[in-house]
C-alpha cells in the first residue's frame, strides 16, 4: 500500500517533492522477498530509500521510504537523506548501476546543506548494513563514501 508522508516545502527545496511509503517497492527494488530479512540482516530501513522523477504533474519527484513515521525519527538524518537524494537530480544513478562518483556528489550536497552529522549516521548505518550482508563492493563504496566525508570534514 502506498501513503503520501509529506509534501516538502518547495521553497526549501526548489522543487515540488512528495515523501511516500510504499514497502513493496522498497522491498522489490532491494531484492527483499520478505520484511523478515530486514531484522535477519540488522538493515535499518531508513536507508532503503529511491527517487523517482513524477508522472504526476503536481510533483516533480518522489522520494520513497520504507516506513514514513521512522525515517522521521532522526530529523538530522531525514534531511541528510532527502538532500542526497534531491542530488541524484543531477547525479542520476539508474536502477542496479553502481556509480560512487554520483553517490559522493550526492553526498557533499547534504554536507553543504549542513546535515554532516545526518550523512555521517547514514553512511554508518549504511556500512553496518554491507557488513552485516558480507557485500564488500558495498563496503569499499560506503568506506569511499565515509572517507570523502572526513576530508569534507576537515
């Protein structure tokens, strides 16, 4: 089932963008058969997070969350999220593509934005969840990823 979570504020963030819940997809897009596997793997669902360009003429994306309620637990982590992804606008990494270049891009426009301390609990969650699966190109890339942000950083 799919729920509107939110509408952003377009004046914030320059662009009509709906948050949505759709657990299906979340779990289709990931390759999930069943919620279970999320408790199994230790994946905090906040990260599981897409970004679509809207057929619906009142937005012009869509980021799609896993649960709703939870992504908005940590407000610091949400807007990390939310920029990173408003990111991929410009830095567009297709479905079952890898792209570090993208992603870090991404990553340094929600540190600019001043949501460091999100990105840098995202990225960590990120790397507990490519251990907990064993996926070293998920490792190396969020190692990549968590490396670019201390320079950042510093």
């Amino acid at each position: 089932m799919i729920c509107l979570g939110e509408v952003l504020d377009q004046a914030i963030y320059r662009e009509r963008i709906a948050i949505i819940e759709d657990k299906q997809e979340i779990m289709r897009t990931f390759g999930l058969e069943k919620e279970d596997w999320l408790q199994l793997w230790n994946i905090d669902n906040r990260i599981l997070t897409l970004c679509y360009h809207s057929l619906d003429p009142a937005f012009d994306r869509f980021i799609v969350v896993y649960d709703y309620s939870y992504f908005c637990e940590d407000p610091e982590m949400k807007e990390a999220i939310i920029w990173h992804e408003i990111g991929h606008a410009e830095f567009p990494v297709t479905e079952g593509n890898i792209d570090l270049y993208s992603e870090k891009k991404c990553d340094e426009l929600a540190f600019h934005k001043g949501y460091k301390a999100g990105l840098e609990a995202f990225l960590n969650l990120t790397y507990k969840m490519a251990e907990t699966l064993n996926n070293q190109l998920l490792i190396n890339m969020t190692d990549e990823r968590l490396k670019a942000l201390r320079l950042l950083m510093s």
